[in-house]
C-alpha cells in the first residue's frame, strides 16, 4: 500500500481509526469455542462488522503465538481474509521485532513478504542495521516504536542522552537512515503532551497511536497536536472495541464502538480542514 492511498482512504471513510485484533481466548464469546479456529472466526466477524469504520487492522503476535500452531494459523487465516476481501484496509503486524541484521531480515521477509502485512512495528534498540532491513522493502512501512504508553516507558525513553532525551535520539537519528520516508512512529496517547515536539522532528511521518479509551489517552489532545496536512494519525483502540460485548451480538457492538469514534475523528476533520 502506498501512503498516498492509506490518505486517500482516510479522507473517504472520515476515520483514521484502526482497530487492535488483540485477541485472547478466554475473552471471546464461548460459543465460538466449537470453531476449529476460534480467533479467527472472532476476527472474521469483527472485520465485517467494522470495516467501514476503520482504515487499519493490527493483530498483535503475542495473542497469536501464545496459541501455538492453531494460533499462527488463525493469523494466516485472518491476513489472507484481510488481503482479500478488504484490500483497502491498512494492515500493521504488531510484531515489535528488532535484531541483528541478518534475522531483521528474516523477521521482515515473515511478515512483510509471506503474510503480506504493509507494515511491522520494530523495536529500534538496536540500531540502524537492526531496522533498515524492514526499510528495504517497497510499499511497505516500518513502524519505530518511539514513545510508548505503558508507565515503564519512562524507565528510558524519557532520560536525557546528553542534550535531548533519548526518544528525540531514536527519532532525530532514524531520520537519517536508508528509506526513511517508509518509516511510521509508535507514540502512545497517554503521553499527549509530547506530541507538539515531537511533530517538530516528524512533521510528515504517520503516528501509530495506542492507548485512546480503556489506557485513558484522549483522542482529542492528540490531535490538538498530532495532526498533520496528511492526517498522519492511526489511532488504535483494542479492548474497547473487540470485547464491547462477550455474547453472541460481539460484533454489533463492536460496530457500535467503532462508528462512536469515527464519527468523533470525523468531528475533528470537519474541525481542523
């Protein structure tokens, strides 16, 4: 996918929502139990339902490997059925991967190539030749992890490395890297009042932004500061919108859920151009 399209979708559906397919088994609705796949029948009726909310998806590998050879194969099932029924929908693997070159390689070949996900989250710990091997590949996005919304984030990403703290150096240096113009940036919501400084180091790149609703990050504060002229926000909320209800009518009110936030990101637009 190229970013002009992902832009383009964003101004047709009035949403740059996107929803977290972070699917725990214990949490879906019992009677999807009898499925030989059960997350991804979840899945399946949730994308139905909120498609046209929504301009990304992004399953979260943890909820997936947790089930071992069942769980991978409900994240095959659930991409294919992405790919091919709404291949206009932006689709992140929230793989958080990050290694030395060599299997960055491999992690990217994975999840970009065989499962065609247009973008991975990475982890930049390691460095330029840790991420540029996800940069390599065209149409694709890379998506840094740069300033995150749990409360350990502050543990590091927040102390000062000589002149400027050390997520300002993640985004600051990663500008320089090959292919950078494929790079998206992890900032969670929860820390709203960053977003004026960090916009002056990305003023273009996309934000992927975690942490709206049950992790208490307001929509509105972030884009008070996070909008660009391209939009340039994906805003994710998963609890609140996948476990909306844990009956049979899951998907209905998950559909609910996801029409209540675009119909606000549609306020904002309205608002802001």
């Amino acid at each position: 996918m190229t970013r002009e399209f992902l832009i383009e979708q964003i101004w047709q559906k009035q949403s740059f929502l996107c929803i977290g397919l972070d699917v725990d088994i214990d949490k879906i609705p019992k009677h999807l139990l009898r499925f030989e796949y059960p997350i991804f029948e979840f899945n399946k009726a949730i994308i139905d339902a909120t498609h046209q909310y929504v301009v990304a998806y992004k399953p979260n590998m943890a909820f997936y490997e947790a089930n071992g050879l069942k769980g991978w194969k409900s994240l095959e099932k659930t991409i294919k059925y992405l790919n091919k029924n709404y291949p206009e929908v932006f689709t992140i693997a929230d793989a958080k991967r990050g290694d030395i070159g060599n299997t960055s390689s491999m992690y990217a070949k994975a999840f970009l190539k065989d499962l065609d996900f247009d973008s991975i989250t990475v982890a930049p710990y390691m460095g330029k030749d840790s991420v540029e091997p996800f940069l390599n590949f065209e149409d694709k996005f890379t998506i840094l992890l740069a300033l995150t919304s749990n409360e350990g984030a502050f543990d590091f990403q927040t102390l000062s490395t000589q002149d400027s703290p050390l997520y300002k150096k993640v985004l600051e240096t990663s500008k320089t890297w090959n292919y950078a113009h494929r790079l998206m940036y992890v900032v969670g919501a929860t820390k709203a009042e960053y977003f004026k400084e960090i916009r002056s180091i990305v003023p273009n790149n996309f934000l992927l932004v975690p942490g709206v609703g049950a992790q208490g990050g307001s929509l509105q504060e972030v884009c008070k500061y996070g909008l660009n002229k391209d939009i340039g926000l994906l805003i994710n909320s998963s609890r609140g919108i996948i476990y909306a209800s844990s009956e049979s009518d899951f998907s209905e009110k998950a559909a609910v859920e996801a029409k209540k936030l675009q119909l606000e990101m549609k306020q904002i637009l309205e608002n802001h151009f």
